[in-house]
C-alpha cells in the first residue's frame, strides 16, 4: 500500500528548516508496510494547498499533511482542509481543554488566536495534541484517507506513534509487521552484505534484511511480516540467533542502545569505574560517556593532554619516550592511560594520541594516525588506526574506534579485536 | 522568480536519507532571487520522473533535478530525459576523459557501466562534474530550462556553486543580491526582532533582514537587491554598521565563524593559551575548541573533574568549600578555574559545575543549574545560568554559554554580559 507525505512551511522551501519530518514518517510508515509515493513540500498558500492535496489523491489513497495548523495569521491548513471537506468548524471542547491547559503550563494568557485552536472541522475525526495546542484531524472521502497534523516534530511524532499509525494500520488493515534492529560496529557495509550472503539466501520470505548505515555504525534491521504476531516473532529471534552467532565480533547491542551506554552498563555490572587521557579526541569520548544520564556513577573524570607538558607532568608519560617513538605512539599513548587510571584511581581507562590534521602530518605518521589504548588493573592493549584526511571525521572516528575498544577490552573479548 | 526541485531517490522516500539538498538548494537559489515553488521528492521509477517533471514545468520556467545519475541499473534519470527531450544519447569526449580520471584516482578499472557515464543526452549542454564522474545536464524546451545534477551533495554542491548558479544568473537575468550574515549570541529571537523594529522600519527597500535561528546562534542576513553591486555593497555595509552599534554586546562574528573560531583567533593575536576543567560539560568545552584547525597553537588541556576527588586533587579545590557550598557554586567553579590555569600554566581558563539532570537537582539548585568562570593571571568572573530539564540540552548550551563568556572575557567585553 501507499501514502503520500505533503510537508506545507516556508521554511522549508527557503531551506531554513531541513524536512526530517518527511524521513522519520518514510520510515515509520514502511514499519506498518506502508510505501511512501511521494512527498511533496509546498508553501503556506490555500490553493497551492489544494493542487497538492488534489494531485496527492490521484495517485493513492492515504495522505499526510503536516504543518500550517498554528495559531497565526499565516497558519491556513485548516481552514483550506475544512473549505475543502465541505466540512464547518465548530469549537471540540476536548480540544478547548487541551489548549487552556498548555497555555496555563506556558504562562500564556488565553486570547482569540489561542480559542481558535480549539474550532475544528465538523466531519474531521480528531487527535488531542498532549503535547502542544494544535490537535491533527482525520478526513475520509470516497474511501480515501487524508490526516493533518502540526509540524512541529515532537509534537507530530508523539501523535502518530500514540494515536495516528494504531488508527491507520486498523482502518486500512495493514499486516503485522515486527522490527528488531541489531547495532554493528567494525566493518563496512559491503564487507558486512559479504559475510551475510549466505544467511540472507535462507531467510524465509515472511523476513527482510535491511542495511542501515550511520557514522560508523551499521544497523540490521530484520522486519517479519504475516498474519500472527507470536510466528513472526518467533521467527525473527531464531534468526537474530543465526547473526549472533555469524558475526559475534561485530555486534554490540540492540535498537537505541549506543556504544557509550553499553559501557555503562558493563561498568555498573562490574561496580567499576572510567577514566579517560585524551590526545587528538580533545574531550570527545568523554563527551560522550557523560552525555548517558547516570554516567556520574561510573565515569571519574579526564585529562585531556592536548601539549607534551601536559602529558609529561599530569599522566606521568616519561619525556624520553616522546623524543624517541613521538608523541603518537604506542609507548605514549600506553603510558597515558595506564597514567590517568593510577592518577585518578579508576578500575579501566582509555588514551588516545593521534594525529587529526589539516597540520602535522609526516610520510612515516601521515595525517590520520591515531593510537588507542585501553587498560585496567590486570593490563593494557593497545592498537594502531589508520583514518582519512578530514579533521573532525579523524576526531569522530578515533571517539568510535576508542568506545568500541573499550568495550571489548570490559567485556574480555579481545579475541574479537 | 519561480523554480521547482526534484529529488529522486528511493532512499529518501524510506527516511534512510534525510533531504539535506533541497534544504542547501533552496538556501542557495534563493540568493541569486529565486523562490523555490515546490519540492518534490520521488522514486527512481521512468513514470514517476515523467510526471513530476510535466507537473513542474506547468508551474514553473526552472526546474532542477538531483539523483538517479550513478552508473547502476536502478539510475534512470538520464535514459529517462533523453526520451522525454528526444535526445539521443552521445559519446562526450570530455566527460569521458573526467570519468577516466576518478576512476584511476580511485583504483576502479573502466568497465562498460563507467564508460557509460560519458554518454549524454545529444542536445544537453553539460557541465562537467570534477568532484565525480556524472555530469550535470542543462536541457531548454518552449523557454523553459531542466537541469539535471548527481544527487551525492558534496558533487551537486560543487557544480551548482562554480558552474550552475552562474548559468542561471545570465539566463534568466536575476538581479545582483547581495548578503551578509551577522552572528548573535546571547538573546532570543523575539527579544532581537524587539530591539531591532525601529532599524528594520528604517531599511531601504533594497535591503531585507531575515533572522535565521540555530541551536543558541541567531544569525542575521540582510540581503540587497538591485542593478549595481557597488550600490547595493555600500547600503548593505551602512546597514551593518548600525547594527554594530544597536547590538555590540550580542555580536560576535560574521558569515562562516564561530564561537570556538573566534576564541582561536583572540588567543592567538594576544599569543595566549587556554585550558578547561570541565564538570557538567564533561569536555565537550574541549572537544569544540579542537574542532578547530591549528587549536594544538593556543590549547593546551583539560581536567575533566566529574568526581569531587579529582576536583579536589588535581584542581586544588578545598574540600571545605565542597562541603559548606557545594560543587555547583561560585566558590567551587572559581577555585576549579584557577586551578587549571596554575596547574596547566596556561594564560586563560575556564571552568563549569552544574546539575545537567536528569538525577541530581534538589528545591535550591534544581537541574539546569550551571556555574561558569573564566579567568586570566589579572582576575576571575563567574556567573550563574539556569538552562533546562533535558540532559543533553543543558550541556550543549552550557557549552555555548561557556564558550561566549570566554570570548567576552578574553575580549574585555565584560560590560556586555
């Protein structure tokens, strides 16, 4: 089946405001199996409004609509919507509820642009926004489906994920379909659809394989569509099973897990705690592990060792070692780790020295070296990294090789490095 | 003047692409004075790029196409507007000579799938792409203008900018516009647009002020239209010189820079250095700072203090102020400041303590309390803010705030704050 998305706002055309509202829709519809056509992005104009929609309806019989349903003057969806459905606003008392209640929370006094909010079109099915003012609205004709929501992202995606896909997926009786999403770190794309060629010619045909890469991290996502949920469920562990078992070295976690989360969690486990000497990732590691609500328990604190001195006098690296192997080295970076675990007293620690560029470059280090080390009370391992030439793509991936070492290094699955 | 932008692909329809380009052209075009009608994103189907480009042009005299140009099967758009321009596909010696070129560069031997790339349309006028190997096309039919481009960004990006948005300009004959962008920091966008009604009621009708607001950075663009660059250059530099005078505190830079740029900048006129011991920030303070190029001139480490051990023992903050005052206080993030900047020997410093939550907050200082200090061997200054409920938002914008109190302080701009 298929949907198509029409994004109304200026802002979007003058390319203020990116349209990621459009690609977190594609991809929550194509959960429930839903195929989006087209989208088209139009401005704040009643009858640009109505081609759109117009055209929209000729080719498939669910549109989405978002934004224009704000309480200003240049806000006009809803009144182009109720002119179109032949359909009179008339004031929803829910909504009128609603409205008084965020503007009480905002300290906003209740005034006619604000009342209006709460008049809706008469033959609209409509969805209380509990999360702002402007409710989304449900129109039928001649079998056809067409829903308006805000455009405000929080606002649109807390609507459809309570209240907007459940309504879509009963009315257009779309099938079961279950997701489970593995989290991949260590290889390429490519390299990844190799190794998995044979597991994806036996998967059966109710499952699909899909390939999401982000920086660094490639997400597998297994959907299984049929007709009982409890089949397709259990078809897709014992599958899940398979992965784990074919690429045990790449696999770190599940869904919205995060490499800096599933540190955490090792850490807690153990009862233990972090430290990290930074070179060439200036803070970033740190960064992220302090980003994880709760990282105060486990996470100590850091030295960031951007000049010799620093690493010389705050981390104990001995000044011999840096005028024989260079400050990117093994030895270095060893001893900066094992020098900031011991100075702050922490059960494991991470050190990084590298070079990021644009600057500082040799034929024997060229720009993108880096040298990682991990380390707790029983030892340290350290490794090489060859990266590219772009400064912060040098830094971001340092920070992601680094999180994923240590957590195989926690883990004690150095076999897998 | 009106143009319509097309974005094929498959990718961007399921949200793994979010439509970063529409977003940049649209910026772009309207530069030059060309407001984008529609945006219509669509499958790599021949029927599909056929529709949307007759709907297009019966709207609009300008249409620009990104996608489908690779060298796979499932890249149709150049067999598609060959047929439709009736345009028979044709050996183009200098494409092929760019192709030969990226493929040596990259290692890849020339197969027939490359060697069509040099292919195009028998009436397009090319341009050729020096970043990859798909030229753009320029089709004119009943005075109306199609241009197709590679949908890899940094690839449309290059041939719009240096080849394309020339094209353009003479063709149709847009106006000379002029922009320039003031960056502000330190107020909100209805507070701006507040103090600047009686500057913008006073603007020449040649020039526009659009307020353009990022995470914390409010950027201001006046742009100038008319027959003669020099006129317009010198209006737009009067007009700028005004807001330097209506708005000195919250200025601090233009077009392309930033807070850490800036920073950089300061310290190494001055020939200063600068360290961070960062709590709640958690060293994202540093990871910005050595985002920038060359920052290794001028920073030279951190101390990321996230336990009260590590602030006591390697900042030198007294466990009694700990004790009577807590470690988000004035006394605390001050004595984390100086100690830095003694310990690390460098000329300015600057230290944060807060609560970024979502744990942690008590009825006095509830989440969203953050202390920031800056200091230099002359003095100490040091400020309460009160950010937030969201994690990761109070650490980004105690990080901006940090990061413009510094630039204030290393500026002597201590009036301003």
């Amino acid at each position: 089946m298929y949907a198509e998305i029409i994004t109304i706002g200026d802002e979007l055309l003058i390319g203020q405001t990116i349209n990621s509202n459009a690609a977190w829709m594609g991809q929550e519809l194509n959960k429930i199996g839903i195929d989006v056509y087209q989208v088209s992005t139009i401005s704040d104009d009643k009858n640009h409004i109505v081609d759109a929609l117009k055209d929209a309806l000729k080719r498939t019989e669910l549109v989405l609509i978002t934004g224009g349903l704000g309480p200003t003057r240049d806000d006009i969806t809803k009144y182009t919507l109720a002119e179109y459905f032949n359909s009179p606003l008339v004031r929803n008392e829910n909504v009128y509820t609603q409205v008084e209640k965020m503007l009480k929370k905002r300290s906003i006094p209740m005034n006619d642009l604000n009342r209006k909010q709460a008049e809706v079109p008469e033959k609209a099915r409509i969805f209380i926004n509990y999360a702002g003012t402007a409710p989304a609205m449900w129109f039928e004709l001649e079998g056809k489906v067409v829903i308006a929501m805000p455009g405000v992202p929080y606002e649109m995606k807390e609507l459809m994920t309570k209240q907007i896909f459940p309504s879509i997926s009963q009315h257009f009786k779309t099938p079961v379909i279950i997701h489970r999403t593995i989290l991949t770190y260590g290889t390429f794309e490519a390299k990844l659809a190799e190794i998995l060629t044979d597991f994806e010619e036996q998967l059966p045909s109710e499952i699909k394989l899909a390939y999401l890469p982000t920086e660094g991290v490639i997400k597998l996502r297994l959907s299984g569509r049929g007709a009982r949920e409890e089949k397709i469920v259990k078809m897709i562990d014992g599958e899940i099973e398979k992965l784990y078992k074919i690429i045990p070295g790449y696999i770190f976690g599940e869904q919205d897990d995060s490499l800096e989360k599933i540190i955490g969690v090792l850490l807690k486990k153990k009862g233990e705690t972090l430290s990290t000497a930074e070179s060439c990732t200036g803070g970033l590691i740190a960064h992220r592990i302090t980003a994880v609500p709760g990282s105060s328990d486990y996470f100590i604190g850091s030295v960031i060792a951007y000049s010799n001195l620093i690493k010389e006098k705050h981390l104990g690296v001995d000044p011999g070692s840096i005028d024989e192997f260079g400050a990117v080295s093994r030895q270095v970076v060893e001893q900066m780790a094992q020098g900031v675990r011991e100075r702050f007293s922490a059960g494991y620690s991470i050190a990084t020295s590298g070079i990021a560029g644009p600057a500082g470059g040799t034929a024997e280090k060229p720009v993108g070296t880096v040298w990682i080390a991990v380390a707790d009370k029983k030892g340290i391992y350290s490794r090489k990294y060859t990266f590219g030439n772009n400064r912060l793509r040098n830094i971001r991936r340092s920070t992601l090789a680094g999180l994923n070492l240590l957590r195989q290094y926690i883990k004690g699955e150095m076999d897998h490095i």
